[in-house]
C-alpha cells in the first residue's frame, strides 16, 4: 500500500537494500558452487563434481566430529529448552523481588562477548579440576542456550491470557495437570522455537566450544577451523556447504511452524 | 426458592496489597452471608473491590484477615483447584485448544469422572444453555453469546455449591445482554446453585437477584432485596448509585418539610421521627410537575426528551435544583418549557430521609 | 496452604535450574576469573593460587626491564585501540547499509516484508565461521573478486587484501548486518506511518520527513542494532583470526594467545575482565539512556 506511493520512494534507497542483499548472499553463493568445483585448487572452477562430499561422508573424523556435535547440541537444547520453560512460567506470574536480578542474568549470556564466556569457562572447569571433554561443553552450550530458549517462550507466555490457568485451577487442575492439558499446549509453538533456536545456536558455536572442548570432544566447527587453518581445500568447501544447508533448513523449517501456528 | 441455610459466610474479611506504608485496604471488614440457592449480587463502581471479594471466594486472592466458611466449613488454606466453587471468568476464558464438549468435560475430567459418565453430563448441559448442535466447534467459532453460554455451561458441569459470575455479561451488546439476563435466571432457577454474580451494572442487579450487596471503596455500603435497595437506600452513596435521585436539605417540622422560599410539602417524609434539618433523597419519577397546581414553587432550567419520559430540571425558588419526570404516556407533549415557573408536588412517601442528616457526604 | 507462600515455592522450584546453572557456571565463573587476573601466573600456565599480584594489569601498560625497572610499553593498548577502531568502522558502516535496507523492507507490503525478512534472518542463523570462510575464498589472490578485477583490466597484480585489516572490516560488515537490519525493522514496523503522512501534509519534503520524524521514531532500533554490532565485533576472536591472519590484531586474538602459546593465565584473565567492563560500561551508559537492555 504504502510502496505504491511515490511519496514514499526515498533516494538511494533501494540500491542500498539490494547491495545488502547481494552482499549477504555473495559468499554463501559461491562456497556452495565451489563445493562442486571439480579441481584440486578450491576457487578455480573446471568442471561439476560430487567427489568432495562423498570425501567427507566418508572421513571419520568429520563423522565423528558430527556425532559429537549433535550430541551436544541435542543435550544442551532439551536442558535449556526445560529450565527456560520453567523459568519463563515463573517470570509470567506476579512481580516479584530479584525479578530484575533474574532478568540481568538471563540477559548475560547475550551480552557478553563470547570469548570473556569462553574464557571464564576455561579457567572455572580447570580450577575444579574437572576433565576437558563432551560435559564441560555441554554445560557451557546450556548456559548460553537458555537466553534464546528462553525469549520465544516468554513472548509467547505474554500473549497467554493468565485468566486461562485460573480457570483450569477453578475446574480442580493441579499445577501439573494445568500445565500438561492448557498452558503447554497453548505455549507449544513458543517452546518449540525456542528449543529450535537453542539447537541451531549449539550447532554453530566455535569460541566457547573451542576453549572448553578439550581433545576428546572436537565438534564439527571445531574441526572445520583446524581445517581452515591448515588450508583452503575442496573438503572444507564441502563441508562448509552442508553446515550451512543444515542451518538454512533448520530457519526456513522454524520459519514455516510460525506461519503455521499463526 | 431462598432457603434459609447460609451457603458462604463472609466474615469480616479484609484485603491489603501492598505492605508498609504503601499498604492499599481493598477490602475493609467486610461482613455477610449468602444464602442457599439465592441470585446474589455484589454490586459496585468499578475498583470498589466486588471483584476482588469474588476472587476470595474462588481462590485467587488471600485473605488479608478474616474468613471465608462455604457451609460452615473454612476455606483458608485451600486453593482453587481444591474449592467446590466455579467460576464464570468476565472474558470467559474458554480453552482455545479444546472443543466446546472437551471445555465442558474439563472439570468433570479433572475430579476423575470416567469417560462414560462425563457424556451424558456434557450432553446435558449442552442443551441447558442450547448449544447442542455445537459440541465439536473451537470456541473462536462461537459468537460472544454463544462463548458466554460455554462458560456457563463449562463452569456448571461439575455441578458446583456455589456458582461464581464476574462481570459475566458486560461483553455482550445491549441486547443479548437483556437476553441472558433472563437466561441466567432461569438457569439459577432450574439448578438450584446459589449464584454470587458480580456486575457494576444496577439495572441488571435489580433485574436479576434475589439481593444486592452495594460495595464502595472497599467498604459494604447495604445489603438487601432489590426493593430494599430501591426505596430505602441506607446512605447517600447507594441512593446515587441506584437509580435518578435529587439530593435536598429541608427542615422537618411539624409534619411538614419546609424547603425556604420554595414552600413546603406536608407529611412526605418516610422517617420523621425527629425534627430538624433533614438530608433527603427522591427520585424524580415521584415528583409531578405542574404549571399551576400547589407544590413546590420553582423555574424550569432544562428539558431533557427520553423517548419514555421527559426530564425537567427543576431551579426551586430555594435555589436547590431537583429533576422531576414524566412520562409521555400521552404522546410527546410538553408540560413546560425553560425559563417557564412550575411548581413540583410529591406522591406519598417519596421523600426518604438519609442516615447522615446535616453531613453533607 | 494458602495462595500467597504457594505461589512463592511454586516460583522457587520452577526457578530453580536456571538461576542455579546462570549462577554457577555463568556468575561464578566471571569472579573466578577477575580473581584469577590478580594471581601470579604459573611457568607452564596456570595460577600461583596463594601469590597476589597486579603484574597482569601492570603488563598491559607497561614492559618490565631486565633490571626490573618499567617502561611504558604501548602494544596492548595498540591493539585495544584498533578493535576499537575496527568494531566502531563496522558499526558506522553497518548502520549506513543497514537503516536503508531497513527502511525498504518495511516500506513493501506485509507478505513481502516477511520474506525478506526470512532472507536477513537466514545469515543470522547459519554458521558465522562457515560464512567468514566463503569470504576467504572469495578475497584471496585468485579468488572471486581477485580473478574478476584482473579480467576486466581494473587492477595490476594481485589484490591482496585477504589478512589485512581492511579484510576484517569487510567480514565483520558483512557479519553483522543483519544483527543491524533485525531492530531497526523491528522500531520501523511499529512505527504509525500516518505521522510520516501528517509531516508530508505539514510541508515536509522527504528527506526532512525522514530527518525529523521517520530517524527520531527508529532511534531505539538504531542504537540497539549498534550494540548488537559492536559488541560481538569488539570481543571477535575468529573473524580477525582468519580473515586479518594470525597476528595478534585484536583483544580477543591476544586473550586466545594467553591460554595458546603465552601460556600466561593471569594476564589472559585481566584482558578479558577489562573486555567485559567495556562492553558492560557500554551496556551501562545505554540503559541509563534508553531504559531496557535489548535481551527484553
């Protein structure tokens, strides 16, 4: 309505927003033709080839990397995803004192640089003597996982009439029974994003997981930056592609529940 | 059908929120009991705590001090889901997620009914408040009335000692107001619950209930049958609230109120049992006016034409306005015009003296 | 029991996990940490538990001699200095691709705005490392843009750019566009257009209508989007790792440098600390300004 109006056509204005658009899609682009580039040397193109992702399908330490991976991720995402819910239905009902506490808490994770995260980490696992490995990951991707976890499913809780627990207590429903048969049901699309969320934000961290991973618990970034390292290489390529195809899905399938639900 | 056993008692219940300083008192000793199968009503202006004293009895608010006894016994210490008290929420609340019939089958499901007796009770009441044909529809699919009869349906099945309704019928229009009105009372009827029914709305308080109970700021204000409420409104407050009412100070004396340099009427006073100065309320539809007759001496300031009736606002030579109305049982035809001298008489009994004479509050 | 304590254990126990997990390994581990930067480093890291010692914070600033004396010695604050510089470059860029891009997007119709939408979102949640690779591979020499320049005769030689700084400020744009396109849009949708229309009837043209009306109403959106952009681009670590080449060119490459070949924990530790009350210093003078944190 409002674009058919050439009031509203201020200069310079589109060709920004199409610059930033290319821009965004430039590289993603061309990392995913050159997965497909037949040659050795990673950025000559001569020809179409699937050999690379069949290279790393069969690479163990890939495959291994992957599994660890998933692993965590799912972990961490059923964690965050169950504390955030449960702490979301606390922070909905009366106000409360430390309300504002909690709330800063919440907040930490998304506001301090990853690396001051990674860091802190580190050294709170090495002073309690704890082993570098799949747990220590596991916590540290929990943590960070409850803030996103968290957000969708308090937005969600904001839009649920309070009235409507009320009136399953007023029909003889417990706390458990008010929870499983009106408010998870009516919250169901806010938890699913949020754990969907968490998933994709376990599956891509590097910093944190890179200083708290330990030998034994490499995930798939983690690997991927050794091998970035190491070189440009139509491995990388390939598996670089897939990561990111992975994360493509995963936003256009949660994209796709909130059309849905809504 | 009012029977005489007491359903809730509320004694002397108080509600603070807030502490300290800050400390707000929602609710100041209130006192009173609602009888078995009776169409209760706490009537008030909005913020004068009727909800909250509902809320009390359903469980959702503390009892600051007090007690809330249903049938004698306590219930300080329960919580809702444990009170044999339902509610009709003001926006009904229904469960978006469920179906009318699995909103209805809610409460008998939560007390452990099995499957095969809830069906016979959700078809039942289905067709008390008519909705049969619309077991399997969302509740968005329903209209506002229709929502309305759900939550009533809903909040019935379990077959509750005292049906709570808040503010249940302010969503709807006018007219379907006026319908469910009469709807409620037949479903109370029909029932026998005691129904403690909550509205700001005093036509639809004199409409519906058994009696009134006229909340303001926290505090109870009167308590008794519609009539009562009425004709004899125990203050100021209730009189305004309820109805048209003038407020006039006059002097009683021998059996005569004497209004200054209006006049005076003879014997119109319902309690005379002391001379003096007298704070009075009448309502207009019990004064008459007249262009020539005897009465009160006073100038029209206004004309105000309500299909029904015609309002006159009344200047009395005392300078004490006062309206005065009359019906156009005869056609639209008017008595005065402004700036026109009338004189104002009263029908037996108009006049009710209020308790707080010479307080002006 | 009556409503008021239940509603308190209920509260309690439901917050119990997160509060307890936040507190324990996201509080604690902050404090270990500042502790941990007043300690005496190990030889082969670690901390001397029992030995006090600001060396850390002395270091930064300056170098001990070999006869013990101090010499002021301007490398770390160097480096602060350029992230700062880097990260502030990609925030006014940012702002300067993102308000526009912005601006279209709530200007078309609801369904279009949704989809492009979807497209800024989708490089926010996919691989940040996988995405700053696809840059390597396309600023190197003999890469993309490299091959393309040299082909139609508009540079000599190579380009290189891959490990400089210049590549860093590209990758970190490019990064974190999106981080200020999201609540820009965010302000702008929300925006009630017909005050847009009131400034046109009032005589505005459009570029006072955008000054004075449009910029002053998206202005929560904007400085969020700035600290989204600059926070995460000051405390980077791989961006500058792999784009700007290994060398320690900014505060999170030399904090990784202290637990890698520094071994030096301590000092680690004290960079990160100051890091962190930068960005809360940061946090601190935006909510005194605009009330709420943008995690609400």
């Amino acid at each position: 309505m409002q674009a058919s109006n050439t009031l509203w056509r201020f200069r310079g204005v589109t060709p920004t927003a199409m610059l930033a658009f290319v821009y965004l899609y430039l590289p993603i682009v061309v990392l995913v033709v050159l997965s497909f580039n037949a040659n050795r040397i990673a950025t000559l193109w001569t020809g179409f080839s699937f050999d690379w992702y069949l290279k790393v399908m069969d690479n163990d330490n890939i495959l291994r990397a992957t599994k660890n991976s998933l692993i965590i991720a799912s972990g961490a995402t059923v964690l965050a995803t169950s504390f955030a819910t449960m702490a979301a239905l606390a922070m909905a009902g009366k106000r409360f004192r430390g309300q504002a506490f909690i709330n800063a808490m919440l907040g930490l994770p998304l506001l301090v640089p990853e690396i001051v995260t990674a860091v802190a980490s580190l050294l709170f696992f090495l002073a309690l003597g704890l082993d570098l490995g799949l747990l220590t990951v596991l916590i540290a991707h929990t943590v960070f996982c409850i803030p996103f976890a968290y957000l969708p499913i308090r937005a969600r809780l904001e839009g649920l009439d309070p009235r409507l627990a009320e009136a399953a207590a007023d029909l003889y429903a417990g706390p458990f029974a008010t929870f499983r048969r009106v408010t998870l049901p009516l919250i169901l699309p806010g938890v699913l994003s949020g754990a969907m969320l968490a998933f994709i934000v376990s599956l891509d961290d590097f910093v944190i997981t890179f200083f708290v991973a330990g030998a034994g618990a490499t995930t798939l970034p983690v690997y991927i930056f050794g091998l970035i390292r190491m070189g440009i290489t139509p491995e990388v390529n390939a598996v670089s592609a897939l990561m990111l195809l992975v994360s493509i899905a995963f936003v256009a399938l949660s994209y796709w529940m909130g059309q849905r639900k809504s | 059908m009012t029977g005489n056993r007491v359903a809730i008692e509320i004694d002397h219940v108080c509600k603070r929120f807030g502490a300290g300083e800050q400390a707000v008192l929602a609710l100041d000793h209130i006192a009173l009991d609602i009888r078995e199968n009776e169409f209760f009503t706490l009537l008030g202006p909005s913020g004068c705590g009727k909800t909250t004293l509902l809320r009390m009895i359903a469980g959702f608010e503390d009892v600051s001090a007090g007690d809330i006894r249903l049938y004698g016994a306590s219930l300080t210490g329960k919580l809702p889901f444990q009170r044999p008290v339902n509610t009709v929420f003001q926006s009904y609340a229904l469960f978006p997620h469920l179906t009318v019939e699995e909103n209805i089958a809610f409460g008998l499901e939560m007390r452990g009914f099995k499957p095969t007796d809830i069906k016979p009770i959700v078809a039942e009441k289905l067709e008390l408040v008519k909705l049969s044909g619309f077991a399997r529809r969302r509740p968005h699919q329903l209209s506002g009335g229709q929502q309305q009869r759900v939550a009533l349906a809903r909040a019935l099945a379990p077959s509750p000692r005292v049906l709570l309704l808040d503010e249940s019928l302010s969503a709807l229009d006018l007219k379907l107001r006026k319908e469910m009105q009469v709807e409620l009372k037949r479903l109370q009827r029909e029932t026998g619950i005691t129904f403690v029914f909550v509205t700001h709305d005093q036509e639809e308080a004199l409409t519906m209930s058994d009696r009134i109970a006229v909340m303001s700021a926290g505090k109870l204000q009167q308590v008794g049958s519609p009539e009562d409420i009425y004709d004899r409104p125990a203050n100021r407050f209730v009189a305004d609230f309820i109805g048209e009412t003038s407020f006039l100070q006059g002097q009683v004396a021998e059996g005569q109120l004497q209004f200054g340099a209006a006049g005076s009427l003879s014997c119109q006073v319902l309690d005379q049992s002391h001379d003096g100065a007298a704070a009075l309320a009448v309502r207009p539809e019990r004064l008459q006016l007249s262009v020539s007759g005897s009465g009160l001496a006073g100038v029209v300031a206004e004309v105000v034409y309500r299909g029904v009736d015609t309002v006159y606002l009344v200047q009395l030579a005392d300078g004490q306005p006062c309206r005065v109305r009359h019906t156009n049982d005869s056609g639209a035809s008017r008595l005065a015009r402004v700036g026109d001298a009338v004189r104002v008489a009263a029908l037996p009994g108009a006049f009710h003296r209020l308790q707080e004479a010479g307080h002006d509050a | 029991m009556t409503l008021d304590p239940y509603r308190r254990t209920r509260r309690r126990l439901l917050l119990a996990p997160t509060t307890l997990t936040l507190l324990l390994f996201m509080v604690l581990p902050m404090l270990l940490m500042g502790w941990m930067s007043l300690l005496a480093p190990d030889t082969y890291g670690g901390v001397r538990w029992k030995e006090w010692s600001l060396d850390a914070y002395v270091q930064f600033l300056y170098e001990r001699d070999l006869d013990d004396s101090l010499t002021l010695n301007s490398d770390y604050l160097q480096i602060f200095g350029r992230s700062f510089l880097l990260a502030g470059f990609a925030t006014v860029v940012t702002l300067l691709i993102g308000f526009p891009t912005a601006l279209y997007i709530a200007l078309k119709e609801e369904k279009t705005r949704q989809r492009l939408i979807l497209l800024i979102s989708i490089p926010f949640w996919t691989n940040l490392l996988v995405r700053t690779y696809a840059w390597m591979l396309l600023l190197r020499n003999g890469g993309l843009i490299d091959s393309s320049l040299s082909a139609l005769g508009l540079s000599q030689g190579t380009l290189d750019v891959l490990y400089t700084p210049t590549a860093v400020a590209i990758g970190f744009v490019y990064s974190f566009l999106p981080f200020m396109v999201l609540p820009i849009y965010t302000s702008l949708e929300k925006m009630d257009w017909r005050l847009v229309e009131a400034a046109f009837d009032l005589g505005a043209n459009r570029w006072l209508a955008l000054r004075r009306v449009i910029l002053p109403l998206a202005m929560p959106g904007i400085v969020a989007g700035c600290l989204l952009v600059f926070i995460p681009a000051i405390g980077s670590y791989f961006i500058p790792e792999l784009l700007g080449g290994g060398k320690s060119l900014m505060i999170g490459n030399l904090i990784q440098n202290q637990f890698g070949t520094a071994r030096n924990w301590p000092f680690g530790a004290a960079l990160s600390f100051m890091l962190l009350a930068l960005v809360l210093l940061v946090m601190w003078i935006y909510t005194r300004r605009f009330q709420r944190p943008p995690g609400e």
